[in-house]
C-alpha cells in the first residue's frame, strides 16, 4: 500500500512523530515535517521498515524538499520528572513550535496528543505507515535520535548504543548488572527487571 499524501485539504499540514519511547537511555526525539503538496517518493515509509541505509537516504531527500522541518530531544531528566508520554508531546510540541513557518493542521502518530496553540490536530494510529509527513517526521526523529546514541557511545561503549540505540536488548541490561546506570539512564524506567524484587 503506497502511502496517502495528504490528511487533509489544508496546504501546510504538518507530520509529527516520536522515536526512543521505549529506550532505558538517552532522550526521546520527537520532529515535525511540512512538506510540499507535489511531494512523492516510492521508497518513503515508516522508518521502522526501512534500512538504516535507506532512513539516512531519505533524510537527506527530506531535508532539501520540506518546506520546514525540526526536531527536538527532550533529555532523560525531563522524562523522569514528566513520564514519557509527556515528554513525547513536549519534544512534538516543540518541533512544531520550531517549524519555520505555522502549520494549518498537524497530524500525529499515535493516539496521545495535546492541542497545540489553536491548530487542529488528528491522531493517527500507525500513522506513519499511512502518511508522508508522519512517514518523514519519523525519519528525521528516529535518524537524529540514532546520530545522538552513536555519539555518546563513545563516552559509554561498554553499552553498546551504537548498536542498540538504548532499547531494552539483552547485551543492554547485561551491562546494566555489570556497570549500572550512567548519568543517560531514565531512572523512572524499570532498567533491570530485579528492580521490583526486595532483599528481605
């Protein structure tokens, strides 16, 4: 199934979607895409289905043809003090609120939304295998997202975030028992899963 340009009549419809909700470490990122009514790409997609090869292939492509874009992290200690269901709508908020010109309507990924300002919005669920701008906001979320976990990967490499992007994978919580939590951890998010377990 090919993916619907537009959600609605208006011109400036923005795209907006979150990456790393489910990570142990880092932010979540969220970004906020307008892009042109002749817009068309066959390889565009929600970037859960495409190869990291192909994700940073089409942000370059989205980077030169949007009519604006932006895309914000929303850091750990901001998701330990507001959840991360918070947090996603903060870092989705600010991404529209950083667009270079105002969007008429916004449609989000997802089922959770906060207005914002006075623009109307629609909810979208699997929105971003359904809609260009959903499509390439969450491109753009996942592939700086992935651009930040590579860089502090340096710092941390025992953790392996160059691979694992901060999920929950096994070499993870491996390192987890081993080294405990960095200054990147969400301390809020059940990191190992003897956390809820009490030495009586």
């Amino acid at each position: 199934m090919s993916l619907i340009h537009t959600f609605s009549k208006h011109t400036l419809e923005c795209g907006t979607d979150e990456a790393g909700r489910g990570c142990l470490a880092g932010p979540v990122t969220a970004a906020a895409v307008i892009l042109p009514k002749s817009f068309k790409n066959s390889l565009l997609n929600d970037s859960k289905q495409l190869s990291h090869k192909n994700r940073f292939k089409l942000k370059s492509i989205i980077e030169q043809e949007a009519l604006a874009l932006c895309y914000t992290h929303v850091w750990q200690d901001e998701i330990d003090k507001i959840n991360i269901l918070n947090a996603s709508i903060l870092a989705m908020h600010k991404s529209i609120e950083g667009l270079s010109v105002e969007p008429e309507f916004i449609i989000v990924d997802g089922n959770k939304f906060k207005p914002y300002n006075s623009i109307p919005h629609e909810t979208i669920i699997k929105g971003d295998s359904k809609y260009l701008s959903i499509a390439a906001a969450s491109i753009i979320a996942k592939t700086e997202r992935d651009l930040y976990m590579e860089q502090i990967h340096e710092e941390f490499p025992e953790y392996n975030w160059a691979q694992n992007k901060g999920y929950p994978t096994k070499q993870h919580r491996e390192a987890l028992k081993k080294y405990g939590i960095t200054k990147y951890h969400r301390t809020s998010f059940r990191l190992l899963p003897e956390q809820l377990k009490l030495d009586l």
